[in-house]
C-alpha cells in the first residue's frame, strides 16, 4: 500500500471542495502539517486521518482503499466501462455502477458528477421507461456547464446528442433535428476538436432522423459528410451504419441500382467488424430486392 497517496487523494477531494488547507487544519492540527500529509512527505496518524475524513465528508477507509488504486486511472476505468456498458444497450449494469460511484470521492468534481448524471438519465430511460425523470436528469447534467459560457465543450456536445436520442425514441424527429442542428454549432464554434467521433454520432443521428421524416436527400448529404469524415479520420466507427443508411435513402427514392452498391458496401465494412447480426440483415434486405 502506498501512503503517499492518501495525501494526494485529501488534497484532491480538498480542491473538489473548494476547502483550503488552513480550514481542513482547524482544530486538527497546523496547516504545514496538512500541507506535508499533502505532498506526501508525513503519513497521518489515523486520529488525525479520521478527523480530517469527517471534515471532507467521506469514510476513512476510502483513503486505505484508494492508498491502492491511482485514483486518474480507476476513473477513467469506470468511464471507460460505463461507455462500454452504453454501447452494449446493458443499462442495468451501467446503473449499477453509477450508484456505487456517485457517493465515492473522486467521483465528486464538477465534469465526474456531470459524467455520472449524464449516464443516470440515459439509464432512467431505457430501465424505468420515465421520459421526464431521464430528460430532468440530463438537463442537470447539461446545466453543470462552465456559468457564463457561450460554447458548449465536446461533453456537453454529447450531452446534446443523447439528448436528441431519446427525442427520437419517443418519435420525436423534429425536436431531435432542432437539438442535433444546435449541438453541430456549438461543435463548429469550438477552437479545436480532439474526437473525431463526436461530429461522426451527429451526422449520424442527423441522418437517421432526417430520414424519418422523409427527407431523403437532406439525409444522403449528411451520409456523405459523415463517410468523409469517416475515411478521413481512418476509423471505421459507424462507417458501415452511415454507408447502409445512405443505401437506404436511395431505395426510398427508387434508386435501386445505387442503393444496392452502397448496401454491398456497408455489408462489407460491417463483415470486416465481424458484425453478423447487421451482414445477415443487409442479407435479407438484398435477397429482397433481387
């Protein structure tokens, strides 16, 4: 176990809590004691270890647990996983794992807890089928923005995003376009763009609902942009759901030949991901317009 680190996680949750060391150190001991526990240099006695737990409002063994796991790392795990767990549909386990992490101390800045509400309203959605609790939920993580600001980061770009989603799951198309048309300003307004597959989940779900409302053309372009972007950023992800979906706009629009050369395509990239659930429906689609 490493002790350094208890330090390093009391300084942590400190910050989150906008509490500084003077005040941690009240009626506990100096603040050059606190500042040394701090960087590591003194291991804290655990009378002084348990005071200073019950000032930050957390459990003592949370310290000994975390003396064990760099605490970076464990939540870039959880998210990591939680991502996973979405993109799987299996929302009971991302549940799970929000109700364990929600009270746990590194999950207590600002962009973890937006992180962790964000994912609590998609979870409500799809588990208690409640429209208004999941879309109060991800209004609040919305709402944790930086005050003040007039761009959105990527995070809350996402947010928008799965916002639009359940928009349309509830048959919602033109409140999702209006959300997704405000979520891809708000990605043009930014400086710089670290992930490529943001603007890629827009198009694509600009491009779905586009297409529910039957506007085939206005949903082939989006296609088009998104498989640029695509190949561009050398990333396979959602190429072959953008490739069939633009077949499928062709086909609404009778053209057939056209259509079945992009679903040959999308039936190749989703074969290359190993995706046979999506090769055996284009399949069928094919077997069906020969």
């Amino acid at each position: 176990m490493d002790f350094a680190k208890i330090g390093a996680h009391i300084r942590d949750i400190r910050k989150s809590l906008k509490i500084t060391q003077g005040e941690i150190a009240h009626g506990i001991c100096t603040q050059g004691l606190i500042s040394r526990i701090e960087k590591g240099e003194l291991i804290p006695s655990a009378d002084i270890l348990y005071k200073i737990s019950k000032k930050l409002g957390v459990d003592i063994n949370y310290f000994f647990h975390y003396a064990e796991t760099p605490s970076l790392a464990y939540v870039q795990e959880v998210m990591y996983q939680v991502r996973k767990f979405i993109r799987d549909r299996n929302y009971q386990e991302v549940a799970e794992i929000i109700h364990v992490e929600m009270k746990n101390p590194l999950f207590q800045p600002p962009a973890f807890q937006q992180f962790l509400l964000w994912h609590h309203g998609i979870c409500t959605y799809y588990i208690q089928k409640n429209m208004e609790e999941a879309f109060a939920l991800i209004q609040k993580a919305l709402d944790m923005s930086e005050p003040g600001s007039n761009t959105y980061s990527e995070r809350n770009i996402e947010i928008l995003n799965s916002m639009a989603i359940l928009y349309s799951e509830e048959g919602q198309h033109k409140e999702a376009i209006a959300i997704l048309e405000k979520a891809m300003t708000h990605l043009k307004a930014l400086s710089h763009q670290k992930d490529a597959r943001i603007e890629i989940r827009l198009l694509y779900s600009l491009a779905k609902s586009l297409t529910i409302e039957g506007q085939y053309e206005n949903s082939i372009h989006y296609c088009q942009r998104g498989s640029k972007l695509c190949l561009q950023a050398e990333s396979l992800y959602l190429f072959g759901e953008m490739t069939f979906q633009h077949g499928y706009n062709l086909l609404q629009l009778n053209r057939k030949e056209e259509a079945l050369v992009y679903l040959y395509r999308a039936r190749n990239i989703f074969q290359l991901q190993n995706n046979v659930n999506f090769v055996a429906y284009i399949d069928e689609e094919i077997r069906y317009l020969d």
